[in-house]
C-alpha cells in the first residue's frame, strides 16, 4: 500500500511539475492587457454593455487553464490568492500558484514517508513554502516602496512649485523613479488618461500597496487639497521628512534588537544541530528518540515549541511603526 501511495504521489507530483514548467513559459502580461483587465474588473452604470464590448478585445489570463479558472473562481481563496500575486507584482497564475503549493507539500511528504510514515504529515508544511515566499515577495515591495516614496515626494512637490499641475508631476515620477514606485504612480495616470476620476485613480494606487501608510496619507493630503486649498508642495515636503525620520528611528530599533534576533536564530539552530552531530557519533544513543512512541511525541514537542520560541522572539522584537 505505501509503495503504491508513493508511486501515486510520484506521478501526480510530475504532473504538477509539467504545469508549472509549462505555464512559466507563458509570455507575462503587456501593459494594454493589464489595462483592459482592470476596466472590466470595474462597475459602470451600464456594465452589462461596456463589458461585452471589452471582452472582445482581452482575455482572462488570471488563470493558465480556462477549465481551472471556472472553478476555482468560485471559491474566495482563489480571490485572495489573486490579490497577493497582484499586490507582489508575480507573473504566476493562480492555477499554476496552486500547482506549485500541491506540489511542494506532497513532495514533503513522499520524502519524509521513505524514511518514517510517522512524521510523513510534517511533509506537508512544506506547502506553504510558496506562500511564505510570496509574503517575503510582498514585504521586499513594500520595503523598497517605502524607501522610494520619499524620493518621489520631494520630485512631486520640486515639480508643483515649478508650476506644472499634479498629473505632471506624477509623469516625472514615472519616467524618473526606479520600480516599484513608478509603477503605482504609472496606475494613475494610467487610469486619469482613461478617463477614471481623480478620486477613483488615486485610491487605486493603494489597491496596489495595500499595507502603505504612507501612501494612504499621501491620497487623503491631495484629495483634501483638491476640495479645500492650500499648499499641497509644502504638504508633501512635512509628509517627506516625517517618512524619513521613521526610517531613521527603526534603523536604530534594529540595532537594538539584533542581540535578541541572533539569539533567536542561535537556539532555533542549535538543537538540530546538536541532534544531528550526536546522530551521526552515536546512532544507537539516539534510537529511543527515532524508533520509539514517546521518543517521536518528545521530539514533536521539541520542534513545535522550538518553532514557537522563534515565532514568540520575531513577535516581540518586529516593532511596527
């Protein structure tokens, strides 16, 4: 029964790997795609009309397998999964984003199985290695973004008090700034010379970096300008230089805690570490712990309390600002 589980997962494991290969061969989105994506994804008085039209002229690459997309679209995690890709700026599908999770997580399993059917489970962590790679993809544009925007601020508010109007400034973002805050500001005048509202096409810059503050004080500080007055050139330059400063204080809050945070790295390492050089001195000191019941729960409960102290070390010294 296990050679044949195994073989299952083998060949169901190959197929995932072809669709992966496969799908990543597929050229990624033009811009005009993107574009026309997102005006079919949006509401109009007379939606039934405008997206027929549109649908004659873009397709759905939200998904590498039409027969996939039909289905995973009607469930909400398929949405979500959409977002994150979006929000990283990924090139993957969502099928293929799943392919891979199903993949990683009975590959972990196989290997483990070959070895011991009792902790063949764990394998299945291994699924999240896609998810928790795409975070990481997240957090880096958000980081990066964070560290242009006040760059582009100061571009922004140079450019209005040289006389040119706001759009234009966010032009000069555009063709001077680095990825990925040209990008974001590429969105909305993208989508104001579409015809959007201005309203509409900056809240949709923060669609595209959700978890921005600062770039949500940035869209309320101009709509409230365009609605009240006032000097939106020196606006910008406080809203700069308070960016800057938070910088300044979390640089130093990192040095702080990096004695906590390699502590943290240093006893999540050492066990294994440990464990394995006495493995390999002295198999048979190390049975009791692999080959007998109590052994394998007291090594699951070293593990998951291990993992647990890391996690406890990251909570506390990852201050958010």
């Amino acid at each position: 029964m296990n050679t044949v589980a195994l073989s299952f997962l083998i060949g169901f494991s190959s197929f995932c790997i072809c669709m992966i290969l496969f799908s990543s061969s597929v050229k990624p989105k033009d811009a005009t795609q993107k574009r026309l994506e997102k005006i079919k994804n949006k509401s109009f008085k007379t939606d039934k009309e405008i997206n027929e039209k549109i649908s004659l002229v873009v397709t759905d690459t939200t998904y590498r397998i039409k027969f996939l997309g039909s289905i995973l679209r009607r469930f909400k995690i398929s949405e979500k999964i959409k977002n994150a890709l979006f929000i990283a700026d990924s090139k993957l599908h969502v099928d293929t984003f799943l392919f891979l999770c199903i993949f990683m997580g009975l590959t972990g399993f196989g290997v483990i199985a070959l070895f011991s059917m009792i902790y063949a489970p764990l394998g299945l962590m291994a699924a999240l290695i896609p998810i928790i790679s795409l975070r990481i993809d997240i957090n880096k544009r958000l980081q990066m973004f964070t560290q242009q925007f006040p760059d582009a601020l100061n571009m922004i508010s140079s450019s209005l008090r040289a006389g040119h109007p706001l759009m234009a400034s966010f032009e000069t973002v555009v063709q001077e700034m680095p990825q990925p805050v040209s990008s974001v500001f590429k969105t909305s005048v993208d989508d104001i010379s579409l015809g959007i509202d201005v309203k509409d096409a900056l809240n949709n810059m923060i669609k595209i970096v959700p978890n921005s503050l600062d770039l949500k004080f940035f869209v309320t500080a101009v709509l409230i300008q365009r609605d009240v007055g006032g000097n939106l050139a020196e606006l910008l330059d406080g809203l700069s230089t308070t960016i800057r400063e938070r910088f300044k204080l979390l640089g130093q809050l990192k040095a702080q805690t990096a004695q906590t945070r390699f502590s943290g790295v240093v006893l999540s390492v050492m066990p294994p570490l440990i464990g394995g050089g006495i493995f390999l001195l002295s198999p048979e000191y190390m049975e009791p712990l692999l080959k007998t019941q109590q052994g394998n729960l007291a090594l699951l409960g070293a593990v998951f309390l291990t993992l647990l102290g890391l996690y406890s070390i990251n909570k506390i010294t990852n201050i958010e600002m």
